[in-house]
C-alpha cells in the first residue's frame, strides 16, 4: 500500500493524491459508496464507481454469502474489480446489543475474503450515552486493535480513532501510535451523530466546530497518513470535509435519500421530486433545469417531466441516480482542486447549507 500526496491547495487544506493498493491506484480524495450486500442496484453495473464500501456484518449473518466470499473472495461475489473497503461492522453489532463479535471472526474473514483495507473492530461512541460507556467501548477498540495487529497477515488494516472532547482525542492519538507509530491508513469515527443531527443532540454549531477540530488533531498527529472519515459524506458535507485535508469518506446517502423519496441535485442537495403530505421542499422550476442536465443512466434520454416520473417511479431509479451525483460531485471537488478553485467552489456548493458556518469557521481558524 502506497499513499503519495501530489497536490496541497493553497486556499484551504484540500489535498490531491494517489493511493495505490493491491497494484490499483486511484486519484485522491475518495469517497466510497456504501453498499449493503445482496441489495440492489448496483451502481458500478451501470457506470464507473472507483471505490464501495461493504459491511462485514452484513455478511456474516448470511450464511451462503459468508462461506462464498472466504472461498471466493469479496471481489468475485460483487463482480467488481476496483477498491473496496470492508468495513467491520462493530457499529451494528452495537447496535443490535452484539458486542461479543470475536475480532479473530473479523480478521479472518478480511484475510479469506481479500478486500482491499479491512478496518479494525471498532465500537463507535454515542453522544448520547454516558462517558463511562463510551469509555468501554473505546477499551474494548483498543483491546481490538493490538489484537488484529498482532495476529494479522497480509491484510491492510485501517485503525480507527474515536473521542467527543479534544482532550480525549489526543490521548487516543496516543494510544493508537503506542500500537502504529506511523499508520498508513487512519480512520476517525463518531462524528455522524454530530454533523447530522441526530434527535437530542442541541447546538449543532459547537458540534460543526468540535468536527473541525478533531480533523486538525488528528491531521497533525498523523500528517502523512491516509485519513478516512466515517459516514458523513453527503452531497454538500463531502465538499467541506475535503477541503479540510480529509482524503476519503464514504456514505449510504445515496441509498438513504432515496428510500425517503428524495433524489440529490448538484449544488442544492435532496429534493422531492412530487409533493408529498410531509410539505417538505419539492423540487421547483429553476432546480428542475438542473435536473435536466443529468446524464446519469435514468435520466440521460428523458425530458424532464419524464425524468421526474421515472424518478417518482421506485427507489431504485431514485438510488441509481442519487449515485451517479454522488460519484460526479467527488470528481468536481477534484478538478477544482487541481484548478485552484477550491474555496470558491466550496462557498458555492455549501450555498445555504448548515454546513457553511462549518466552513467559515474552518476559515477563520486558517485566518483566512
């Protein structure tokens, strides 16, 4: 595994790179589509995907794909060749109350299924929880991951950071270097609750802000890392936490939105495409221009109300081309990068959206 960091923005931290795995190399920063196995659709079937992410708890509770994919390989049960990161799924077994998965199960499915990055067993903190249980669980990541280095293979493994105060997250720093002084790979979990609003979280403002900070900590503790951030990759988040240095993000939103109904629109993000008796915004003259340009596999021979029928039509048409702006706003980041227009681009994009104050706090912190 190499990671070479070709590009440093000089209006924000942004940075363009290669990351090279397994003899494939893709241009940095990634942002991985997360795919629940057996689901559909599959949107590397239709046009170019460079990165997906998958659950390792979504197959170990199947039996047949299980033992598929250790005889097999993950890449042959999908059918696709380029990255794919599997993810270990300590999130879920947490939140069905199993926390007695074995890392040793774990570890051994990366080694016998073959994905590119496997990352360690972690359990994710709850802001909503009291410092003593997420206490235990960082224990028990920990314990997790001096376990998977010690009697690990050939795998490449991701360890993953967690921590709701700045205090705390530097003394994780701390423990993770005592196990890999100098990690290739370096992941930071825990911050969906924060960035997404989660119920009975308040004051998503200091949240926005502790998220900028954590990722200045742990880019300064791991400056020549690979850094991955955990499942808060939307359609206008990507562009802030990009532009903060972060090389990779993944995200089911392309999935999520469309169950809900709603497709994502370039620079405006999620709309309804039809009303609906929740009132929330339906997409309007001006954004349906936008919904015209679409080249993605539904909507590249419609017109646009044809497009809007389709799209109203089932959640697969929705996902498939919810992906397809998800893949292309990750290029655009890219490119803007490499032109130099990367602040501009990213006031643009974040327009409105909550997570502009994000933005310009990051901004301000750069003094610029």
């Amino acid at each position: 595994m190499k990671f070479k960091v070709e590009l440093e923005d000089e209006q924000t931290l942004a940075r363009k790179g290669l990351l090279t795995i397994n003899h494939k190399t893709i241009k940095t920063p990634i942002l991985w589509l997360g795919y629940p196995i057996r689901s559909d659709p599959k949107p590397w079937k239709e046009f170019r995907v460079d990165s997906i992410l998958v659950n390792a708890y979504d197959i170990i509770l199947r039996t047949k794909i299980f033992n598929f994919v250790q005889h097999k390989g993950i890449h042959r049960f999908l059918d696709y060749s380029a990255l794919i990161m599997m993810d270990s799924g300590g999130f879920l077994f947490q939140t069905k109350n199993r926390l007695d998965i074995s890392p040793d199960i774990i570890l051994d499915l990366y080694h016998k299924s073959r994905p590119d990055i496997g990352v360690i067993l972690d359990y994710p903190l709850n802001p909503l929880q009291s410092s003593y249980i997420n206490y235990r669980r960082w224990k028990k990541t920990i314990d997790n991951t001096i376990y998977m280095y010690q009697n690990n293979g050939t795998s490449i493994l991701m360890p993953i950071l967690h921590g709701y105060t700045l205090r705390k997250l530097k003394n994780a720093c701390k423990e993770i270097k005592k196990i890999d002084p100098e990690p290739n790979l370096i992941g930071l979990g825990s911050l969906v609750p924060l960035i997404f609003r989660t119920k009975g979280m308040h004051n998503f403002d200091n949240s926005m802000k502790f998220v900028v900070d954590a990722i200045m900590i742990v880019k300064k503790e791991f400056p020549n890392a690979f850094l991955h951030v955990f499942g808060i990759g939307s359609t206008n988040s990507m562009h802030l936490i990009f532009s903060l240095g972060v090389d990779s993000l993944d995200s089911t939103g392309w999935r999520l939105k469309a169950a809900y109904g709603r497709i994502q629109l370039p620079g405006i993000g999620d709309r309804y495409v039809k009303k609906h008796s929740n009132n929330r915004r339906v997409i309007n003259e001006k954004e349906k221009r936008v919904l015209a340009s679409c080249k993605c596999p539904v909507c590249k021979d419609l017109n646009v109300e044809d497009q809007i029928k389709t799209l109203d039509s089932s959640f697969k048409t929705r996902a498939l081309h919810n992906a397809w702006v998800f893949v292309k706003e990750e290029k655009r980041f890219k490119d803007r990068l490499t032109d130099g227009c990367t602040e501009d681009f990213v006031r643009e994009r974040l327009g409105k959206s909550p997570f502009l104050k994000g933005f310009e706090y990051f901004m301000k912190r750069r003094g610029k």
